[in-house]
C-alpha cells in the first residue's frame, strides 16, 4: 500500500470541498487506489507479465436534479480544481431528473470500519514476482501431469490486487477500506478421436492468499474437466431433469438477480414486476444477498453511495422477498434503497448484489444425481439466451448423460430451455456442497424437467 502523500480519501474530500466551491448543491466522490500483477505462464514459459498501479477519482455533482459524473486521474492540485469546475458547468447543461440526488442523511453508514470484514490481506503484499510465477508453473504443470492426453493449455494466470477505496460526499460522509483480490485460472486442452479440441478450465478467486485453493488442485481439476469430454455424443430432443453442478448454479443465481434490481424494474425490464410476496420457486429455493460476509469478494461496510449496507432476502422458501434498490430506483419505484448500490469511477451508482447465496439443501449431491432415471447433469453453459423480461430461458449448453441415476457419458452441442419462474417452481432437490466462485455462492441444484435439445 503506498503511506506517503494524500490518501484515498484526502483525495475525495478534498474534490467534494472544491464542488463545493464551485457550486455544487449536491456531489460526491469515489477514489480507487490500487496496484495489480498478472502473470501468465503457458507451456512451462513465462508468456506474459504485468504490473501496474493506479489512482482514479470519479466525481459525481447534483444541481436541481441535473447530474453530471466525471473521473480524472490527474490529481495534482491545480488539475483537481479544473476537474472540479469543469464537472459542475457539465451539471448545468445537463437534462434534469427529479429523483436524482444523494442519500437521506439518515441512510448514510456510521461505522464505515472494515474491521472484522476480512477484505485485506497483507500477504499478497510481500508475494514475490517469482513466486507468482512458481504458482502458476505449478497449476499448468499439475495439469498436464494428470493426464498424458491433456497435450495443450490455454496458459495459467495467477492476478493479485492490491487497493484502497475511498468514498465522500457533501453531507458530510466519508469512508475508505482497503482490499485484495488474488486468482488463479488454468485451461487445459485434448484431441478427441476425431481430433476436435476439447477443453475444461478451473479457477480460485479470493480476498485472502490462505483461501485459494492449491495450485495444483486447480489444474488437475481442470485436466479432469477436458478428459471427461472425450468423447461427447448429442442427444436427441426430449424433456428431462438438468442438475446443475455448484458453478452452473451460480449462474442461474446471476440471471434471476439481474432482474431483482430497481434498475430492471423501473424499466420494466423483469418478470419479476408485480411479485413481490408470492411463492415462484419451490420451497427448496432460498436466496441472499449478503455484504457482511467476512473475506468474501462482495463485503463492503458501505454501498457506493455510502448508504449502510446489510443482508437482503431475495427469495425465502420460494417466495420472492423483493428487489436491490439504489437510492435513485427506489425514489422511481416509490421504495427505500437496500443499501444495494454499486459504484465506478465512470459511472452513476447502480443497484446490484454483493454476496449472491443460493442456500444449501439437505441432500448430499451423488444422492441429487442418483434420483434421476435419465437426465442432464450440468457443467457448461453457453451463450446468452435469457430474456428478463419474460423469463425465456435458453442457453447452449455441456455436460454429462444421467442413465439409471449415475453420471454414464458425456454430451455436447445442446441446448436447455424453460422458463426461468416454472424452473424455480420445479426445483426439487437442492445439495448440501455449497461452493464459492467469486462473489457467489451455490450447491448441485436439480430442476425436475427441462427440455434438452440437439443442436
């Protein structure tokens, strides 16, 4: 972390004091200080290194409900000023909205400590160069070890970031946390019998350096990923159950979230307007979004509007609790904000979850697979074919054949539809192994039936 010359937060005060001065009725200021590295290793080689550091002030100014953002990463006195002023006259021309504008007072977090939050790890301060790269050398290594028919990588690349995140504004909130990212990503490569590439990845991505996972684990589980593709079949047209794995449920998780915010909302954009309270999904499905968690990715003492953040249900026993809201989609949608706003240095504050939990189940997962008679198990998806609005869902898809309620071949070039509120109503077996990847977190999930197309 760098100790001399302002700070993060100087930063921001100090462009919210010259708002101030130039006019402004209402602004704030985010400030992101960080450092990051990226090393790539492929074929035992070091293929690409980078180091970079950074600091960038976004400011956002608020005169009659005419909003201006601006970001700079000139930040010597005399260009902040400039900054400042010139952020305010855009104000003025600016088209305007009665529900922009800060936070109430009242909503603004008191305790903007990230203590006991986990979100710094001072370790990853003094990981060596090198010693990034012996990571990295060691998950593409333990891929190839695997298996003799792994012949190939997509190369491992382990990335560390190191940073502060500073956040004022003229009601008189200010507050900064520090925080650390470090991940590690491999794909592995084979030739199928007719020569087609297959290929799996893995990956761990952390706050923490003791949490990620070991090196070598990760690329012989991504060796293992690509090898039991060899050989995948198509399958014909039929409507079957589809268990999906930890991480293809987290994906789910991530659709049905986008269309539990205010954003998607006010737009209309959700097939999700209108039901709040009433019972979409089955009673195994319970979702939340929670910033408290400690060392997880999404934690935050405070959301990118300073507003206290805390835990939000999304749906409890099937039923849907409610949206994200930011202070602007709740002033449109006439609710309060839920402390869910989520913040660039460019952008306008936006509604989003932090820490996206698809609840565990009581079943163990070989006991989810093992009750299904014939069926899809779930690793891939592809594509983007989820509508929002109506809840269409169709995504390509991979994974595994289900015969007899065990795992009996692998199939490829098909595609899974349904529509997103029937498959929450149809879950009917949720596991017990709850995985994090990111800032979300799911087990095996079974939807009871989904039509499995060929492709």
């Amino acid at each position: 972390m760098r100790n001399e010359g302002p700070t993060p937060l100087d930063i921001a005060r100090r462009a919210v004091q010259l708002a101030q001065a130039a006019g402004a009725e209402q602004c704030d200021a985010i400030v992101s200080m960080y450092t990051e590295s990226n090393v790539t290793v492929r074929l035992g080689e070091l293929e690409k290194l980078i180091e970079a550091g950074s600091m960038s002030l976004g400011l956002r100014v608020i005169n009659g409900g005419r909003t201006a953002v601006c970001s700079t990463s000139d930040l010597s006195p005399a260009a902040l000023e400039r900054f400042a002023a010139e952020t305010v006259e855009l104000a003025a021309i600016s088209e305007p909205d009665e529900f922009a504008g800060l936070p109430e007072p009242a909503l603004l977090a008191i305790d903007v400590s990230a203590a006991g939050l986990a979100l710094y790890d001072e370790r990853l301060e003094s990981l060596t160069t090198e010693q990034k790269i012996q990571m990295a050398k060691a998950c593409e290594g333990a891929a190839f070890a695997a298996d003799p028919r792994i012949n190939n990588t997509d190369g491992a690349s382990l990335s560390t970031r190191i940073g502060e995140v500073a956040l004022a504004n003229s009601l008189g909130f200010a507050g900064a946390y520090p925080a650390t990212t470090v991940s590690l990503v491999v794909e592995a490569i084979a030739d199928d019998a007719e020569g087609k590439k297959r290929n799996g990845y893995w990956y761990s991505a952390e706050r923490s350096l003791h949490r990620l996972a070991d090196p070598e684990e990760i690329g012989r589980i991504a060796a293992r990923r690509t090898i039991d593709q060899l050989g995948a079949r198509k399958v014909a047209t039929c409507q079957v159950p589809v268990v999906f794995e930890p991480m293809m449920a987290v994906s789910l998780v991530g659709d049905l979230v986008g269309c539990a915010t205010g954003s998607a909302l006010y737009r209309g954009a959700t097939f999700l307007a209108g039901r709040t309270g009433q019972a979409i999904g089955s009673s195994l499905v319970t979702i939340t979004d929670d910033p408290s968690i400690p060392g997880r990715f999404g934690s935050r003492p405070f959301d990118g509007e300073g507003v206290a953040t805390r835990r939000n249900a999304v749906m409890e026993a099937g039923v849907f609790r409610g949206f994200l809201f930011d202070c602007y989609t709740a002033r449109r949608t006439g609710n309060d904000t839920t402390g869910s706003a989520q913040r660039g240095i460019e952008s306008l504050p936006a509604p989003g979850p932090s820490n996206l939990i698809f609840g565990a189940g009581l079943t163990p997962p070989e006991e989810v697979i093992a009750g299904v008679s014939n069926g899809l198990y779930l690793t891939t998806l592809m594509g983007s074919g989820f509508n929002p609005t109506t809840g269409d869902y169709s995504r390509g898809a991979g994974g595994f054949w289900i015969e007899n309620g065990r795992i009996a071949y692998p199939v490829t070039e098909i595609n899974i539809s349904g529509r997103m509120d029937a498959m929450l109503a149809d879950i009917d077996s949720v596991g017990t192994d709850l995985a994090w990847f990111g800032s979300s977190a799911a087990p095996t999930v079974r939807v009871r039936e989904m039509t499995v197309s060929g492709t």
